[in-house]
C-alpha cells in the first residue's frame, strides 16, 4: 500500500516523456519545485540542494512578481541575446543556458536566488565533470542574464554572482606537430582534394573558419597575397559567414611561390571536379562549404588514425604554424600579423615557450627597462 509523501518530502524518479531523472519537493503549500538531470546522480544532488533550501521556494518578496529563473532566462535569450548578438553566440547562450542552467537552478526564484545557490550549483558541475571551460562559460551566461535583470528589469536588487568567483579555466595546452608528423600529414594529404586547404594550413596558420571561408577573389596569384575577411562558422547545423575575430583578423598575407603552387593545384582539382566555377575556394564535392564536423570526421581524424599519430584537432595545425614561424627567428610582430592576432602580446602569451632563447631573453629585457623606467 502505497503512502502519500508527505510536505517538505523529496523524490527522485525518471519521467519518460521528457526522458529525464527529476527531483521534486512536496511544499505546504502545495508546490512541488522540481529540478531535472540526466542521470539518477546528479538528480539525487539536485534533490540534496532542494531540502537544503527548501524554505526559500516559499519565502518571496510581496512587491516583486514571482518569476523563476528558467523563464527569465529564456524571454532574455529571446528578447535581448537574439536580437543584440551573433547568432552563433545566441545559440552557445541557449544550448548552455537548457543544458547546464535551467536543469539546476530554473526553479528557482528569482529573487530568492542567492550566492550559496550558485556555490552549490557550480559544485555539482564540477562533481558532474562538466569541463572547466564550460564551466566558466556556464558563469559568464548566467552573469550576464542577472545583471539584466538587475539593471533594465529591477527584478534583482543585485546580482548574486557578484560574490562568486568565475570558475578558473586553464588555457589549452599547446601541442604543435612535430616537423616529421607534419611532413607526414602533408604527404598524406598530397593526392587529397583537400591537400591545398591542408599545405596552406600549415604555412600561414589559417583559422579553419578562415580556410574554409575563403573564395576565388581572396586570392592575388600575380601579386602573391591572400586578403582574409571572412570566416564560414557552423552553427546550429548552418553556415553562418562572420567577421573574423578582431579587427587584425581582416589581414593580407603575403605568399611564398610554396604557397602560390597550392592554389594552382587547387585550380586543377576543381576543373577535375567540374567545380571552376565555384567561388568558394575549397568547398565540398557538391560544391557547398566545407563543414569544419565534416573535415574532421572524414578526412582529418582517418589520416592521424592511418599515420599513428596522436589525435589533436585540425586548429593545432595552427599552432603549428606560429611555432614553427617564431622557432625560426620570425618576429613576433610579423608572426601575428599573419595569424591574425590583435597584439603581439597575445602572439607571446600563447606561444612565447617556443620562440628560441635569444628572442625570449630581447623580450625579457625589455620587460626588465619598462619595470625598471616605472
């Protein structure tokens, strides 16, 4: 005989419509604050935090309207994100904000919501094992989404986060091919339809949104340049054309007879292929845009796999190409130029392990005559 649960009680069970494990509170008053997860684990967590602050699902404020985060977060997304950012990042907001904010603190209040709410949600992240960029990422939305809330809606007298340290996240570690793997690779790729996209990769560094993004009249071959002004981004199974990163993304590169011959074999792929007439410079075989997922899948991760060589993605190739520029004796300020970064420093912070030991010590003492001139 089954009894019935009684008030401030919890439950965790799986609801197969939403295909989901929730985790449900049985209030006084009748509510029953819930919060969903995929997994019975993270759903017991949730369930943790629910009893642990069961009083404030029913401690509200008498001036303020009783608006719960989820919906907040999504008439945001929907009247302000979509409307004022690119919609790649509309869709990074949105996929975050369903899958790591709404699950765990949607029911909540928003003006019950406190820093202690965002510690433990930020915890059971972590103990999820959402990565640290995700993390940080998770923050920065939800941040955001709050102090609108704060400022242009006055549902929030401030915003929570401000007593939350940003989750720290490390930057990637840098994993250059070798010059015997590159050459590897390119002698794969030397027959490939794709081989030209892959040489010029490796030479000058190219985003793959760049790369991918580039048509017929980017490139000069009488005058031996490359004009970057776009990158071709896969969002939301679309391709959306973007700006480059930075104003120092739009660049002109000047080429190498190396990189000159490349685009010559590329002009003969694509009249073998019938595709001469295509603007875009190394599309598909069906003459669209090349999808970065598709590359990948298809093309990059089978010749690591064939050439036994470690899996790291297609921007490491990027990498390489700045550590091989900068362990060459390249300046700093030419190197980023032609990768497109905004500031030497930034060229330096990112690589500045691989440039050789007299560069690294003519940076130094330059450091050493500012610090020393203050």
């Amino acid at each position: 005989m089954f009894s019935r649960r009684g008030n401030g009680e919890g439950t965790v069970f799986f609801n197969t419509r939403r295909k989901k494990w929730i985790a449900k509170l049985t209030m006084p008053d009748g509510s029953r604050p819930e919060r969903s997860a995929a997994t019975k684990a993270q759903a017991r967590m949730l369930l943790t935090e629910l009893e642990k602050h069961r009083d404030s699902f029913t401690v509200t404020s008498p001036h303020r309207e009783y608006v719960y985060l989820a919906d907040y977060a999504q008439t945001w997304l929907e009247s302000v994100v979509k409307l004022q950012r690119a919609p790649a990042t509309f869709c990074n907001y949105k996929l975050t904000i369903n899958k790591h904010i709404a699950p765990y603190l949607g029911d909540w209040l928003l003006e019950n919501l406190n820093a202690q709410n965002v510690t433990d949600w930020l915890r059971i992240l972590r103990e999820s094992e959402v990565g640290e960029r995700t993390r940080q990422n998770a923050y920065a939305i939800l941040r955001a989404c709050l102090e609108h809330a704060v400022k242009n809606d006055r549902l929030l007298d401030e915003n929570p986060l401000n007593y939350v340290d940003k989750p720290r996240h490390e930057r990637e570690e840098i994993l250059p091919f070798t010059i015997e793997e590159a050459r590897k690779i390119l002698g794969y790729f030397e027959s490939h339809r794709l081989g030209a996209a892959v040489e010029i990769a490796f030479r000058i560094g190219l985003r793959q949104g760049e790369l991918f993004g580039l048509k017929r009249q980017d490139v000069d071959l009488k005058g031996k340049t490359l004009r970057i002004t776009r990158q071709a981004c896969e969002v939301g199974g679309k391709i959306v054309w973007k700006n480059p990163k930075s104003k120092a993304g739009i660049r002109t590169i000047e080429l190498d007879q190396d990189c000159v011959d490349a685009f010559i074999r590329r002009e003969a792929v694509a009249m073998a292929e019938g595709l001469r007439s295509c603007e875009i410079l190394f599309p598909s075989r069906s003459g669209n845009v090349m999808r970065r997922s598709n590359f990948g899948h298809r093309h990059w991760a089978p010749c690591l796999r064939k050439l036994g060589i470690e899996h790291r993605g297609f921007h490491h190739v990027r990498h390489t190409a700045a550590t091989m520029m900068l362990s060459s004796g390249v300046s700093v300020a030419t190197v980023a130029r032609v990768i497109g970064h905004s500031k030497p420093s930034t060229t330096i912070d990112i690589y500045g392990h691989c440039m050789p030991l007299e560069g690294r010590a003519a940076v130094a003492s330059i450091s050493r005559r500012i610090h020393e001139s203050g």
